[in-house]
C-alpha cells in the first residue's frame, strides 16, 4: 500500500501524517506502524545531498553559485536548509529512483510531496495503481495567506530560539496556488477523488485553520463498488473557527511585526537568521 501526502508549504503535513497513526486510523494505515513503511521525502534527501556536499569538499568547489558566495563574503551566512534548492533536480531524480525500487520490491510507502501539478500527480498514482499498491490520499489544505504566514512563522520562531530554519522564499509558495488563490494541490487531490474509477481508495483531508496549531481532521472518504469515492464531513466541536482571509498587505505586515520584534528581543542582530537563496527550480 501507498499513502500519498499532498499540501502546500507550511500546511501541516508532517503533523497531520503523525495524527493518522496516533488515531490508529487503520483504513489509512492497514493497522501498520510508521516503521512499516518507507518514506520518501524530498527534503531529507536534499539535507543528506548537502551533507555529503559539504564534506567531499563540492559545496564550495562546485555547486554554491557565485551570488552566494558575494553574499557570504559581506558576511551573509546561509544554513543547510537555505541552500537546499540547489539540489532540488538531484533530490527528485533520487526521490524518483528510491520510489521506483521501492515499487519493484513491493515495500509499504509514503509519497511527501506538495501534488501542485495535477498530471504528475496522477502520473504518480497511475505508476501506483499499475503496480498493484492500494493508494491512499491525505490532503492537508491551506490557504495561500495560511501558507505564506506559516513558513514565514516556522522562519522566525526557530531563529528566535537559536536554531535554522529554511525560509520558504515567497514565490515558491505561491507557485502552489493559482492565480486566483485556489490551491493547485486541491485541485489536482480532487481530480484523482472524482474520477471514475478512482484510483484511491482512503481519502482524508485536514484543514489548516489556526497558526501554530495542527490542523483538524474534516473529510473522510472510502471508493466503493462502482469505483466512486464516498464522502462525509467530520463533526468535530473542535474544529475551532476559520481564519478570516487575509489581504496580501496584511500578510506582509503581519511578518514585518514579526521580524522587527524578533529583532527587538536579540538587541538588533539576530544570528539565527538567515537568508535563502531562492529555488533554482519546481
């Protein structure tokens, strides 16, 4: 079996992953522990690059563009997780070979990825589908506001406790949404959960309602005999209420505040901050 995690940056995916187990959620789960299954993520691969980058000497050799180095010669300093879009190509490529062996030897596996394009995203599940693996779909949906808001929050609270965190450049997130807003991960999760037959047999979406907190389990769905999948809202008090949607100078100015308290409590200079280097590609 395969279970898919589709949701923007900052979402909440790895948390909602956590409550799926901590829920014994068996018609997710098969009644399988984590350790049951190989997880495939990108940014663990990209961190593991960049650690072997970095001690074969190819870091600084060949891989930092020269605008990085400028920047680190004016005394910018740049974590891991900073650099880590420079080897975005590479970590897909292995993303892609670890997936495919893992297929060929019929391990249990967990898909993280954003699913921001729908035909790979069906690409995906068709690959899964064709080699015999029960799929399984948890959507964890954001707004793009909720998105911008959460990576820029993750940012500045890791600082402020001393440690690195990688700051989502701003046009990464919203290349995961439209134009309009809407998310392309919804749009491409709810492709696969129309169509007829579905190739997804459990389906569960958590919303993203409230910074900080994880976010809350609101639909289940099961494919059944004709090949649709079935839906129902979960009831829940807890639920919490919606955030009101943010305007985009809201947004900004919420993260302005944010940085200068920051700033503000480390008497101007805060060294657990640093700059990303933007993304090379998506």
């Amino acid at each position: 079996m395969a279970i898919v995690l589709a949701g923007p940056p900052g979402a909440g995916k790895s948390t909602s992953f956590n409550d799926v187990f901590a829920r014994r959620d068996n018609a997710v789960t098969a009644g399988m522990d984590r350790s049951d299954f190989v997880v495939i993520d990108a940014d663990e691969i990209k961190a593991r690059l960049l650690d072997a980058a970095r001690a074969d000497g190819s870091l600084e050799a060949e891989i930092k563009p020269p605008v990085v180095r400028d920047l680190e010669s004016r005394g910018e300093v740049f974590s891991s997780l900073d650099l880590s879009s420079l080897v975005h190509e590479e970590s897909s490529m292995i993303a892609k070979m670890v997936r495919d062996d893992a297929i060929s030897q019929r391990k249990h596996l967990v898909l993280d990825q954003v699913c921001s394009s729908m035909a790979k995203t069906a690409e995906v599940v068709n690959r899964l589908d064709a080699a015999g693996y029960s799929v399984r779909v948890v959507e964890i949906h954001a707004t793009r506001e909720f998105s911008l808001e959460s990576t820029f929050g993750r940012y500045v609270d890791a600082a402020a406790r001393g440690q690195v965190a990688r700051r989502v450049p701003t046009e990464a997130v919203k290349s995961v949404f439209n134009a309009d807003g809407t998310s392309k991960p919804r749009r491409a999760v709810e492709a696969l959960l129309t169509a007829v037959p579905s190739k997804v047999s459990e389906y569960r979406r958590y919303d993203a309602r409230e910074l900080a907190k994880p976010p809350v389990l609101v639909e289940v769905g099961v494919r059944v005999a004709d090949g649709r999948v079935l839906r129902r809202t979960v009831a829940d008090p807890e639920l919490g209420t919606p955030l009101r949607k943010k305007t985009k100078a809201e947004v900004l100015a919420a993260q302005r505040d944010r940085a200068r308290s920051l700033l503000d409590k480390s008497g101007g200079s805060q060294p657990g901050i640093q700059r990303g280097c933007g993304s090379r590609g998506s």
